[in-house]
C-alpha cells in the first residue's frame, strides 16, 4: 500500500549522495509553506537512502528559507561512518538556493544496548475513542498539512473553541490520516505537526528555525501520544518541546524547536 508520506518524501536517487526530490503544497501550513515536519522527513529519508545503518538515531535540522512546493535536490554526505553510530548531512537545494541542513545519526536498534531507566510514565489521558475529534473543526483545506492528520484530545483545546487558556501546553492523541503505522519517519514529522501552543496566548502563526528529534525506540503504533510544551517566549520567538509516545506507554521520540512568532 502506498501512503502520502512515502509518496511525498519519494526521491530520485541521482548517484554520489544527490538524489531529485517534489515537493508538494499537500503539505502546507497556515503560511502557506511546506510544514517544517515534511521537509525534516524529505531529509531524514535521503539520509537512509544513504546510510550504513537502517534506523535514524537523531536528526538536528535548520531551516534557512521556507520550502516551495516544486522540484528540488538533496545532497547527503557522509560525514563519519562508525561501528554502532555513523553520521550524515543533508542539503535541501530548490533554485541553487540551500533551503535547509540537516545533521543525522543513524544505528541500528537490534545493535543497541540493553540499559533502561524510564521513570517518566506517559501521562494519562483517555484512549483516542474517548476523545474529541477537534481537527474537524478545522475547514478542510484551510491548512493542507491538518488534512494529512488525525487528532484526538479530551477536550477541544481553548484556542480554537475561542476560549484560550493562557497555559502553553497540550496534550493529545495523533495518527496518519490515511492510516500509516508509525515509523521513525512519520514521527519526526509529526513531531512539528501540533498546532503551536502558543496559540493560548493568542500567537498561532509561527516558523520552525531549529529542530531537533532524538528516536527512542522503532515505534509499533498506530496512533502517538504527544505533550507538547512552550516555556518561555523572548523577543517573539518560543521554544516547543513534544514527548511522543505509543499507544502501550513507550516513550518515541522527544524534539524540540526554536522557532519565531509570525504575528508579532
């Protein structure tokens, strides 16, 4: 079965690290610009074209300039190919102008080790049956990258009932909408696909310049759990930090961003 995220990260592989890439409008935010999640996968996906080891450890991306839905190129290079770690970066091209660079670590998880000390539980909150369907409130179409989602959530959040409520914080259920299992892959994208929590205090609009995910695990899951947090907004730009976790209680990944309010 095919699925709109492999279908939307495909690329081309060119030869010597260069693979052609499409970038699609399926994919935009309210700004009218790919989703800072898409194009993270778009570069963690030619990264593994690439890579001695088959699962993505960590990917630390900075965005120069917003995407556009069009043609484009990535060059990976291998920067260090080690025993249990090797490490690559990527170059997102569109018009002879670098778009965003990434830093990757990639392993793999049958090679990793056996320590565990976990004494953060995931939080507890209903299953997502139990909870409210919000992103039917959102007119499809309006923001393309909500339609590639399902969210659930306890309640509809503050923000978007016309209620918000002053807490920079989140918490709710999310799955492809087509259905797609979860994979290192789709949730580092999902990883950047919430709605800003500082949508709370009244600042929606906002643009990733820095993000980071750590995988903890190969997920097995249909549906992540996400908390999301804002802790401090300076000078207009805000962090954002997500703990995605599976539907038994596994913690996924953990990401956190840097990014800049665009509506003040």
């Amino acid at each position: 079965m095919s699925y709109l995220l492999d279908d939307a990260v495909a690329a081309e592989p060119l030869g010597g690290g260069l693979s052609r890439v499409r970038i699609t409008a399926d994919w935009n935010t309210a700004n009218q610009t790919p989703n800072g999640g898409y194009v993270l996968a778009l570069l963690q996906h030619a990264v593994l074209q690439e890579s001695a080891h088959p699962d993505a450890l960590s990917i630390s991306i900075t965005y120069f300039r917003p995407a556009l839905p069009g043609p484009g190129e990535i060059r990976v290079r291998e920067v260090r190919r080690g025993r249990r770690v090797s490490t690559y970066d990527a170059v997102l091209v569109q018009a002879d102008k670098e778009i965003a660079h990434a830093v990757v670590s990639t392993h793999d998880w049958e090679a990793a080790g056996t320590v565990e000390h976990t004494p953060h539980a995931a939080p507890v909150i209903p299953r997502p049956e139990d909870c409210e369907d919000f992103g039917a409130l959102v007119p499809t179409g309006m923001v393309p990258v909500l339609d590639r989602y399902a969210y659930r959530s306890p309640e509809v959040p503050g923000w978007l009932s016309g209620k918000p409520s002053g807490v920079t914080e989140s918490l709710g259920w999310i799955r492809a909408a087509d259905g797609r299992p979860v994979d290192a892959l789709l949730a580092g994208a999902m990883t950047d696909a919430f709605a800003p929590v500082t949508a709370e205090i009244g600042h929606l609009a906002s643009a990733t310049i820095q993000l980071t995910v750590h995988y903890r695990r190969r997920p097995e899951t249909l549906w992540a759990l996400g908390h999301v947090t804002s802790r401090h907004v300076i000078a207009g730009y805000h962090d954002e930090d997500v703990e995605l976790w599976d539907e038994q209680g596994r913690l996924i990944a953990q990401s956190r961003q840097l990014a800049i309010l665009t509506n003040g």
